[in-house]
C-alpha cells in the first residue's frame, strides 16, 4: 500500500532552512579545497536529508510512515555529530589528528548504529518499545543510549576545538562564536528531546534550533568570509616560524603575535592582546623605542636579559587595499649567529692586519735599524781600538761618523712613527691626508713640497687598508730624498683611473746609481716596494747621479679589486 501524506501547517517551519542548507551544501562543495570544507559538505547533506525526513514524518497520514522516518531523523544523528566534530577539526587546521585509522574508526560507529535502527524489530537494543498516539512515544534501549553518549562525546569535542580556534586566533574569534553558539543551541534542543517534555509537539526542538542557528552560519559565511580566511595557514605558518611576528592596531595595541613572539618576548598571547604596548612590554625599552618611533624600520638590539643574543627588529604599516593605516606589523629575527660570524670575520680581518703590519715592522727593523745598530756596533769597536793605540783623532773621526748614523736611526724611527700615527678612516680624506704630510715635511726640513692632483680622484675613492701603506710610502720617498738626496724641491702626482691610484715622486736631489741603490738605499727602497705589494700594488724607481729621482708606484685603489 502506498503511503500518503498531506500539508500541515508545521511543514512551513520544516522547509524553510532547507533551501539555505542547499545553498550552503553547494558552497562547501566550491571551495572544498579549503580546511575542513568537505567535513563542512558532508554535514550540509546529512542535514538536509535529515530535514527532509521530518518533513516527511509531519506530513505523513499513516503511523508506519511516520514511524519509518522518524527512525531516519535519529539515524542521522550520529552521522552529523561525526562529521560536525571533523568540520571543527579541520577548520581549526588540527588535520593531523583526522588520521586514516582515525577516520574509519569514527565511520563505523553511524553505520553500526544505522544498522541496529534497521533491525531493531529483531533484538530492541536501540527501542524496546515504539508507537504514535498522537506524537511518536519510545522507550529507549541500551544501544540508544550508547549512540547518544557517543554523539554528546563527539559534540563535547567540537565544542572544545571551537573554544580552542576562539582563544588562540582573534581573526577568527567571531567565527568560531558563532559556531559554538549552533553547536550549544542544538544540543540543548537534543536535552529537551531526551527529557521527552517536549513543549513544541509535533515538532522536533532541533529542527526548530536549527532555525535559530542559521543566522550564525549566514554572518559567518558573507560576513566574516569563513572559507576565505584560513586558520591553517595561521597555525602551520605564521606560529611555526623563527621570527616573532607582532601586530599593533592604530590605537598601539597589541592585535595578535605569533608562538615565537611569546617565548622571545616573555609574555602571554592572551594576557598581551588588546593591551597597550606600553603595559606589555614595559620591561623592553629599546623594542618601545623602535615602535613608538614612526622614523624608525630597523635597528638590532638586545631583548631584556638577553645580553649574549642579538635581535633584528623592523617595523612595516599595514594598510588595508584603500591605503587606509591599519596599524604596525613588527617583525623581530633572532641575528646572534649572523653577529658572532661578523664578529669572527672582523677578528679574522684584524689579526690579519696586525700580522701584515708585524712582518711590514719586522722588515723594517731588520734593513733599517738593525743594520744602523751593526754600523754603529762597528765604529763604536774601531774608535775603541783606536783610542787604546792613543790615535784620538781617527778615533774622533769614526765618532763623528757614529752621531751621524745615530742621527740617521732616529729619522728613520721618527719616519716610521709618522707613517703609523694616522687617523682614523673617514676623519681626513687621502688627498687631506698627502697634503698634510707634504705640509709637515716642508715645515720641518726646509724642503719646499709642491702637488698636484688629477680630477679623477675624489673623496673617498681610496680604501682605509690602502691610504695605510700609502702614507708610509710617501714619507719615505721624501726622508729619502732629503738625506740621501740632499734635495730641496719635491713634487709629487696623484693620477686615477679604471680603479687605479698612480702616484709620482719626484726630486731635485744628487740622484744615485741604481746598480749600487742596494748597499745605500735598501731599506727605503725595499720597505715602500713590500708595502706597495702587499696591497696588490707596483713600484718602480728611476734615478742617476745628478738628475734627482723618480718613484712611481700604482696601485688599485681598493685592496679587494687587486
């Protein structure tokens, strides 16, 4: 026999979520790629069919169809609750825990209970007893009870996912209220149906929940834009991360941080948000001095007690897609590893300096000072003999040649001192820094200097490591051209180009022979050559006797270009 229905009035009450479940149904399915948006789609159908199943139990005439599809709302039930908990799951980007055993095991538990609904005319585990009179009356078995205690564990956990996502992320706090609110207005309609005082005969209170908790789902989808704001994203990205990400509202307070913001800052996610930075990171003066500051981007600092630890902080607005200012979004990276290797770079770079100018000194010590000191050692040993055999005037002689030579010693020490005592890079440029030297030397020795600079070179264009060795060179050549010269007029060139420094010195001096250079000059000459090379410079000398004296030596004007 066929059944048969009709409209009732209640049917209006029934239907009208339906068409929204639809539409929300189709907008899971669209953007299913989402977190938690098949869950989602899974739970629109089910409930759909559930809908129409009461429908169908309203409008039926005959107590085995109302009975038939009242079975098939409670079948439902549990399916939803299963696929609602899931929905929450994934949505709060928990997906790991949705584990294929996971997943099958939470599958089985509907269908068995499905089952049992089926055949509960054979066993009455799920209803001893069931009948209309009016309104459909049941008696309740052991495995009703289990399938409700089951749903209410799965609903327990919904909500506790829910009140998870709520805490732990401000842009989706409304979304997941809304939900937790759907979530408790229909299982409190389950307790009235449990209870069996139901004050909405024929109606079933969750239907009727279900109405009030539609609005919820229509803000969060077109209000709040539910699947096209992420959380997995939030919690797999932004919390993972090795910067501390923190985001100030235009009213300087704090909007939302990340995982590793709490741990570097010292501070609670929930106790910091909506609190102004001054309150929250009272104890980090130099992080307030960065944010408070709109001139400053970016500066490295330490962070409380963290004295050993070096933190990069850089401040962007954020501004909205109209240009509108937001707020500050602070970024803080943990740069003690970056420091400590520039650190180790620097000392490698020092040391190497110090033992480069070891060995500049070493030399210099030996030709110069150290061969004086063997000259000396020998006229101090033949005056001595002389002055035993009472020849006081050779003796005289070689004294006079020993103060000589003495004199020579402390010219060159006071050379080599000049060449040392410089200033700091950027305090005199290397042009500022000749013309002084041609300015003591002619103050000092009566000897008129003249120079001459090309256009090419400007201000800065020499590097520090190399204006060093240049300066020493310089006042070498002079030194030299005024005590082995016996000159009273130097000139000296500064040309450029192609990253190159050529500098000439030239003399009006007695001039020498360079094949004999050796034995008269070699510490000069050898000295300015090692420094002039050990920047990745040339050097030439050109002289004969009674035609003064050429230096030339190029060099790059950056040591790194050599």
């Amino acid at each position: 026999m066929a059944w048969r229905y009709e409209y009732g009035p209640y049917l209006l009450t029934v239907l009208a979520p339906l068409l929204f479940l639809v539409f929300l149904c189709i907008y899971g399915f669209k953007n299913r790629t989402a977190p938690g948006a098949v869950p989602f789609t899974f739970l629109m159908a089910l409930a759909i069919l559930w809908i129409a199943s009461d429908a169908f139990r309203l409008s039926a005439t005959e107590n085995i169809s109302r009975i038939f599809w009242f079975k098939c709302e409670k079948a439902l039930i549990l399916p939803m609750a299963t696929a609602g908990f899931c929905f929450a799951v994934a949505y709060a980007g928990l997906g790991q825990w949705l584990s294929r055993r996971m997943s099958v095991f939470l599958s089985i538990l509907p269908v068995i209970f499905a089952i049992l609904i089926l055949t509960n005319g054979i066993h009455h585990l799920v209803w001893k007893q069931i009948y209309y009179d009016g309104v459909i009356h049941t008696n309740i078995g052991e495995a009703h009870w289990a399938a409700l205690a089951c749903g209410w564990f799965l609903s327990l956990g919904q909500l506790a996912v829910l009140m998870w996502l709520f805490t732990r992320s401000p842009r989706h706090r409304w979304i997941a209220a809304g939900l937790i609110v759907t979530l408790i207005v229909v299982r409190a309609a389950s307790i009235v149906n449990i209870a069996g005082d139901n004050p909405f005969k024929p109606l079933d209170p969750m239907v009727l929940a279900l109405n009030i908790a539609l609005p919820f789902y229509a803000f969060a989808f077109f209000g709040l834009h539910m699947f096209d704001v992420v959380p997995v994203a939030r919690n797999t990205v932004v919390d993972r991360m090795a910067a501390a990400i923190m985001v100030i509202d235009t009213e300087m307070c704090i909007a939302d941080l990340n995982e590793t913001a709490e741990r570097m800052l010292n501070i609670i996610r929930n106790k910091a948000i909506g609190r102004r930075i001054e309150t929250v990171l009272e104890a980090l003066a130099d992080l307030l001095d960065i944010i408070r500051n709109p001139e400053t981007r970016q500066r490295d600092i330490r962070l409380g007690n963290s004295e050993n630890r070096w933190y990069q902080v850089s401040v962007s607005p954020l501004c909205d897609h109209r240009f509108f200012h937001l707020g500050q979004l602070v970024w803080i990276q943990d740069i003690t590893e970056r420091k400590q290797f520039q650190e180790q770079i620097l000392d490698y770079q020092k040391t190497q300096a110090m033992l480069q100018e070891r060995e500049l000194l070493a030399r210099e010590l030996h030709d110069g000072i150290g061969q004086t000191l063997a000259a000396m050692q020998l006229h101090l040993g033949a005056a001595s003999e002389l002055l035993a055999k009472g020849e006081t005037h050779q003796a005289a002689l070689y004294l006079r040649r020993l103060s000589a030579v003495v004199q020579d010693a402390k010219d060159s020490v006071r050379t080599y001192l000049a060449g040392v005592k410089t200033l700091p890079p950027g305090e005199r440029s290397f042009v500022e820094t000749v013309k002084h030297c041609l300015e003591t030397c002619g103050r000092n020795h009566g000897i008129h200097t003249e120079l001459t600079v090309s256009s090419e070179i400007q201000h800065g264009c020499v590097e520090a490591s190399v204006a060093a060795q240049l300066q020493p060179i310089l006042q070498e050549a002079l030194s030299n051209a005024r005590r082995h010269g016996k000159a009273d007029v130097a000139k000296v060139f500064l040309t450029g180009g192609d990253g190159w420094l050529h500098i000439m010195i030239e003399d009006n001096g007695q001039g020498f022979n360079l094949e004999t250079a050796e034995h008269h000059h070699s510490f000069g000459l050898r000295s300015m050559q090692g420094r002039a090379e050990s920047v990745g410079g040339r050097f030439a000398v050109a002289s004969a006797p009674g035609e003064g004296a050429r230096i030339t030596v190029q060099i790059p004007c950056r040591k790194d270009a050599s």
